[in-house]
C-alpha cells in the first residue's frame, strides 16, 4: 500500500497523464464590459437567474424533475438519532478522562476500571464543572472541583463533604451517552430518547477482508464539518493546492474529471468518478449520513489474477460551529514494501501538512458562508466536470438539514440559533498537556492550545506521535549533555589523540540533537507555503 497523497486522501489512483487544456472561449462566472479598454467583472449575486446558454452543459444543473419544478424534496432527520465518531480507540487514554463535543454538546469519554469505554454529558451536577477537567480513582470518575465521583451508569457514589450518616441524593447523577467500539474506533450516538439503533452503526466491508492493513490519523480542524466534507469529496483540487507535496500531486495533472452518481437516498449519495476518458470510471464513493465519507477502488494483479481492495475513509465529526474533528483511515489488502521502510509518525505529519495547505481557503470560505447567510447556490459556480460531489452533497443537506442545529444547503440555509461555543481555556486531557512542558502561559508555544498549531491539532490525539516526540526530546537532552562532556574532556586533555577522539565524538552527538531537533520540529511545526513566506 504506498500511501501517496492521491492515494492517501482519494484511494489509490493511477497516475493521471498531462491534459492538453484549450482556454475556453466563454466565461461563465462573470459578465464583461465589451468595451475592450476597460474590462471590468461584475460579481454575481444570483446565479440561477443569470445562466447564459451554454452554462447547462458546464455547470452542475438540476438531478430531478422536481428540483427544475422548484419542489424541495423533505427527509425525516434528527441529527440526534446518529452515530458519531469519537476517537480512534488505540488512542483512547487509559488514565485520564478525554472532554469531546457533538454540535456544541459537552461530553467526556473514559475507560472505568474493568477497560469499559463511559461517556456522560461533560458536566458535573454539583456546580457545572467540567468532569473533563477531572481524574480517574479506581476506575471512578471524579470531579477535580469538590471530589464527587461517578461511575458505571454515571452514578453519584462519592461526596467527601456529604456527613457519614446522610446518603447521597438520587439527583446526584450525570446524563449518559452509548458508545460503541466497531472497527478501531469509538462511536456515540447522541439522543436521549431514542434508543440506539445498530443498524445505523457504519460497518466497512473493506476493513473486515483477510490482510487488509491500515494508517489511521485523526486531527482537530478550524472550520465546519461541512467544509471539510466538500474539500475530501473534491478530488480536483489535489494537483494545484498539494502541488509536489510527493511524487504524486502535480499541478499539469489537472484536468476534467468523470462523475457518475449512481444512488442517491435520504441518507446520502454513492457514485463513479475518475478522468474524464476512463472508462469503465474506476473509483467508487459513498457518503453516508450523518458524517462518513469512502472512497473505495478495486484492482485486479495481472500476474496472478488476485484482486486487490483499496479504501481510503474520512469519519467527519461536527464538533461545533467552525470546528470539526476528522479521523483518517487508509488501507489496502496489499500493502507496498517501500511504505515499510518509513515509521508511521512520518506519514501522520505528511497528512498533517496536506491539511496545513487547505486550511486558509477553508478557513476564509467558512468565514464567508457565516457572512453572506445565503445558500451555496448563490455563491458556488459548481462543475460538472469537477465539483459534482460537492453539489450532491449540499442537496442532502437541503433534505435533511432542517433536523441539523444549523446547515448550508444548496438552496436553504438554517443559521446557529445560539452563539459557537468558545473555548478560553483547554479542557481534560488537552489541558494536562498545555500545562506541561512548557506551562500553559510561559514563553512557549509548542502546547499552546491554538488549532493553527499542528501539536494541538494531532499530536496530543495521538499517542504514537506523543510518544515519538518524548522519546526524539529525551535523546536530544542526553545527546546533548554527553556531547557538553565530551567537549570538557577535550579540553582538559592532554593527549592529541584523546582531544580527536572526544572532540569528534561531541561532533556526533550534536549531529544526534539536530537530527533529534528536526524530526521533533517536522511532527510540531506547520507548513508555510513558500510564496507567502516572509
């Protein structure tokens, strides 16, 4: 499985041949002046209503009858009544409470003293306090504010300052979650009235084959789920915005592109897609509600007619307004030998970076959508040749998005009816890392709990990259305490030879601290595009 970026973030493709592209000789997106001294644009405030001919043929149009009528189509959806996902259970602490959010709402995952996974509303009884913010004691949950403690079904059955002869009220108690381990990661469904239904917990075919191996990341990103879900169904924009990222992503690559939609249902949408001229198109997509999106492709070995399953899986978690949460998962049944040779925080700082290069223009295009308080209809010019899953995407959201908190759909918005929750101060987990190494307010800014910064976004998610940066911080104070003794014993030397031995020894070790340096700085620090450096 080599794990380039086309591949990693669309399923492994073949490689796409240069396009000979004519410039087209009609511009669709804007009116000009005829006058040719002064050519001026026009912004378009409605673009239903100023098509010109020829736009049919380019621009993504209606997909029904009813939709040219004007009829909107109206799904029963409660965004409650889904499974989200969580976290990667590997990266699931085992002794500290983790504090997480669905849509705004509160809640804290732990595992209780027998490794069960616990989730409750992110919020102590008593006063209001963050449980994320507390510790686990024998298996318990304890609230770091006043020491009331919970467990199993999110019982009170400790107070400290209850007297010995008074029992602790019924009312003493916090609200519940179910979760769900399935496949490596950990699932929450969301409604307090509806029971859980397993038949809406995603299951991937893929994952379940005989040899099937995977890279999973998962990260922290500064814009909507939504946003984040038409960037990773648009696979146009890997050759220009991940230009040379690897071997793979090439701007002279760009080119038409094929879309197929072959289903479409309430609770989403699947389909076809490859270039333009293939044919049969080779690559499969399913997005699926509420936030799970796969792009999956069959290959079969022309020497020994084995085939082979490639699936690269996007698990889109609404945190919030203006936030989301993204768990990574590519795989494949055969993986490459080359992919072998790199460690795994190598390819989770390379997913790290492709994200650092989408992020201003998702960041501003979130900016703008909360701005103008319109449908993307009368923002978005959408391709047929380039943004059909966009397009397909935002008239889900026009079926279901009235049983959403908020939604921009491709003809009806519902803005937030409460402000976005902000949070000025990091909470559980997050905290005990921000606190630490340096402190949370020192001079540092490594931990500071900040989005735009890649160690809060990933690394303290993950515990494999957490470990790597430990382990690469503890050789480089060795090497460098060995490499500063090394220099004293050359100076106090008398032989040459000894003075050659120690000071080429020092030269070794401070070549290990910049080593060390760099692998730590390429996990921790952000990618800055190189025309924008100052």
């Amino acid at each position: 499985m080599a794990l380039s970026l086309r591949s990693l973030f669309f399923s492994p493709l073949l490689k796409i041949p240069s396009p000979k592209l004519t410039p087209p000789t009609t511009n669709v997106i804007i009116s000009l002046n005829k006058t040719p001294k002064s050519r001026k644009c026009h912004a378009v405030t409605d673009r239903s209503s100023t098509s010109t001919v020829g736009d049919h043929k380019v621009l993504v149009g209606p997909a029904s009858a009813e939709e040219r009528r004007g009829e909107r189509q109206v799904a029963d959806y409660d965004w409650t009544e889904e499974w989200y996902p969580l976290y990667l259970t590997k990266d699931v602490p085992d002794d500290a409470p983790l504090g997480l959010t669905v849509f705004d709402q509160q809640i804290v995952l732990y595992k209780d003293g027998n490794g069960e996974l616990r989730c409750y509303q992110d919020r102590c009884p008593h006063r209001l306090a963050k449980l994320s913010e507390g510790q686990l004691i024998d298996g318990r949950l304890e609230c770091l504010y006043h020491g009331w403690q919970f467990e199993g079904e999110g019982k009170c059955v400790k107070i400290p300052q209850l007297p010995a002869d008074a029992k602790i009220p019924r009312s003493a108690c916090v609200r519940t979650y179910e979760v769900k381990e399935s496949q490596g990661v950990v699932w929450v469904w969301m409604s307090q009235k509806t029971p859980p239904n397993p038949d809406k917990l995603p299951w991937f075919e893929n994952f379940a084959r005989p040899g099937f191996q995977d890279v999973s990341t998962i990260h922290e990103l500064p814009y909507d789920h939504s946003i984040l879900l038409e960037n990773l169904m648009d696979p146009a924009h890997i050759p220009i915005s991940h230009d040379r990222t690897d071997w793979t992503a090439k701007r002279e690559d760009a080119q038409p592109l094929g879309f197929e939609v072959t289903e479409r249902t309430d609770r989403g949408f699947a389909g076809r897609w490859g270039k333009e001229k293939d044919e049969p198109l080779p690559n499969f997509l399913r997005f699926e509600a509420p936030c799970v999106l796969q792009n999956n492709r069959e290959l079969v070995d022309s020497k020994t007619g084995e085939k082979r399953y490639f699936t690269g899986l996007f698990l889109c978690r609404p945190t919030g307004q203006g936030k989301s949460m993204l768990i990574v998962r590519f795989g494949a049944t055969k993986r490459s030998p080359l992919a072998k040779l790199f460690p795994k925080w190598y390819f989770h700082q390379n997913a790290s970076k492709v994200f650092e290069q989408d992020m201003g223009f998702l960041s501003s295009q979130n900016e703008v959508l909360m701005k103008e308080k319109v449908p993307t209809k009368e923002l978005y010019l959408n391709l047929r040749s380039s943004d059909t899953w966009v397009a397909e995407y935002r008239k889900w959201m026009d079926k279901v998005g009235h049983g959403m908190p908020y939604h921009f759909g491709h003809s009806t918005i519902s803005l937030p009816k409460v402000p976005a929750v902000v949070e000025h101060a990091p909470a559980g987990l997050v905290a005990g890392v921000s606190a630490s190494s340096p402190a949370k307010g020192a001079i540092g800014t490594m931990h500071a709990p900040n989005l735009a910064n890649r160690y809060f976004r990933h690394v303290i998610h993950c515990k494999g990259c957490s470990s790597v940066i430990k382990a690469f911080s503890t050789w480089k104070n060795s090497l460098s305490v060995v490499a500063a003794a090394l220099t004293v014993l050359a100076i106090l030397a008398s032989g040459r030879q000894w003075k050659a031995f120690c000071l080429a020894s020092a030269s070794l070790c401070l070549a290990g601290v910049y080593a060390c340096s760099t692998a730590i700085a390429t996990n921790t620090t952000n990618f800055i595009r190189t025309h924008r450096r100052l």
